[in-house]
C-alpha cells in the first residue's frame, strides 16, 4: 500500500543552506545570516579602501571561495552582483554570464594557487 501524507510548512519557505547549516555533523557551514554579515563587512571595507565605491558594482573585481562547502558565499556574493551590477550591465543574461566568470568555487579550480593567480591581485577571497 503507498499512502502519500499531506506536508505543509504553514506558509514558510525555510532557506536550504540555513538548514545544512543546522545538521550536526562532523563539518562546519557557515549560516546564511552569518555570510551576510561578512559580505557586509566587506563591502564597507571596501569602499572605505576605495573612495566610497561600491564593491557589488564593480565588474573587475573577482571572488575566490577555496573552502566551498555549501556554497553559501558564492551564492550571496551572486545575488548582491546581480543587483549591484544591473544599472551597468541591464541585460539579466549578460549580467549573469559575466557573474558566473568570476567566482571561483575550491571544486572548479586546478588548485587555490591557479585560481588565485588568474584573479592578477584583484580576489576577494570570501573566507
């Protein structure tokens, strides 16, 4: 017999890395909220370093995550690009192709040093 039970989750859509976040396991993610909050951090010192200018609107600048688990970063450094770069780049596809050549998960790289290196001193490493 195959019974399907009804689920609901009473109108919350929880995030998925804040739930891998919260397994107990022998690693260690980093909360959504707690990645923000770093990025943050980053953009301020950032434009504190750089005359006031903003780091998500700055299409030169590439980011490398050598330690990527869930992805965390690499997803909240892509959704604050998309919108930081749209009055530069207003096409959605253009914008996300040129997203998407930037970031540097540890799993695509040859090694941290090749990845590190292709950047030419302009990485933001996210950890």
């Amino acid at each position: 017999m195959n019974e399907q039970v009804s689920f609901t989750l009473r109108g919350r859509n929880p995030d998925v890395l804040t739930c891998i976040a919260n397994l107990s396991n022998d690693e260690v993610f980093t909360p959504p909220e707690l990645a923000g909050r770093m990025l943050d951090m980053l953009a301020e010192a950032w434009a504190a370093d750089h005359g006031g200018a903003n780091l998500w609107a700055d299409k030169t600048v590439r980011f490398l995550d050598p330690f990527t688990k869930s992805g965390v970063f690499l997803r909240e450094i892509t959704s604050r690009l998309t919108e930081g770069l749209a009055q530069q780049m207003p096409d959605l596809q253009e914008r996300v192709d040129h997203i998407g050549a930037g970031l540097s998960p540890a799993g695509a790289a040859q090694g941290v040093q090749h990845r590190a290196d292709e950047c030419g001193g302009v990485c933001v490493s996210a950890v």
